[in-house]
C-alpha cells in the first residue's frame, strides 16, 4: 500500500534541488546535488520544535565566484601585457572565460535567500527549508508547523 503525502514542496538552489514530502508523522527529503550526488532522509515531525527560526543566508558559491574570477581576470590582464613569453599570453587567454562564468556564477548566487529551520528538541539539527517558490512556501511552512503540533 503506497501513502501519498500530505503535502510536497520542491526547493531550487544553484547546487542543489531538494524535494520536501509531507507525511502525518514524519517529513521525507530527497536531494540532488548539481555536481552528481543524491540522497534521501526522513526527519520525524515529534522530534521537531514547532516554533522555527527565519535567518536569510547568501549562498556560499557567491564568495568563491568573485574571488576564483578576479584571478582570473586579473591573471588574464598581467600575463597579456608584453613583456611575457607567448605561452604565457596563451594562458592568459583562459582567464576571460573562466572568469565569464565566474560572472554568471555569482549573479545567481547574488541575492540572499530566506530559510525556515525547525530545531530538534535534543539540540541536534533538524529540518531546514529555503524559500525559493513563494506561492507553495507558505502553506507548506503552515502544513509543517500543524503537523508537528499534532506530532
């Protein structure tokens, strides 16, 4: 017998999607990694306080995208000037590039987003959620916080 959830949401972030399976006494959480990995866990709603913490976080792709790119940028203009060897203004020519998607990189990573956690009432982590659909975010959150209520 299979058991539909009660309710679902699906979070979207630059290194990982996450999908939030809501069920009467528990909350299933299936993550995909953008470079490759996966894994599933379930959080049990009893072990969860019902008032939660807001904290809004950068991501941390931001920091090393605008350190690793003005490297690049950087390196890309030294190595061009005149006086290096021919290899070396061909190196610099990789410094664009890299640097190009360094850009990309931290403007999606730019803004900060918001997260909703629920601590564990043993001190150990517990359920944390981002806001990256607003239109589900909020009667998930409410589903949540009822749930464990009734835990």
């Amino acid at each position: 017998m299979i058991i539909e959830p009660i309710a679902t949401y699906q979070e979207r972030l630059p290194q990982v999607t996450r999908e939030f399976r809501l069920f009467k006494d528990r909350v299933e959480i299936d993550a995909q990694w953008t470079l490759g990995k996966s894994h599933c866990t379930a959080v049990k709603l009893a072990d969860l306080s019902p008032e939660p913490n807001r904290f809004t976080v950068r991501n941390k792709w931001f920091k090393k995208a605008v350190m690793i790119g003005s490297l690049a940028m950087a390196t890309a203009v030294v190595l061009s000037r005149d006086n290096y060897s021919l290899t070396l203004h061909r190196v610099a020519g990789f410094g664009w590039p890299v640097a190009g998607l360094c850009v990309v990189v931290a403007l999606m990573t730019a803004r900060k987003r918001q997260f909703v956690h629920f601590p564990r009432k043993d001190g150990r982590p517990g359920l944390d959620i981002c806001r990256t659909d607003p239109e589900h975010f909020d009667a998930f959150l409410q589903e949540v916080r009822t749930r464990i209520g009734k835990a």
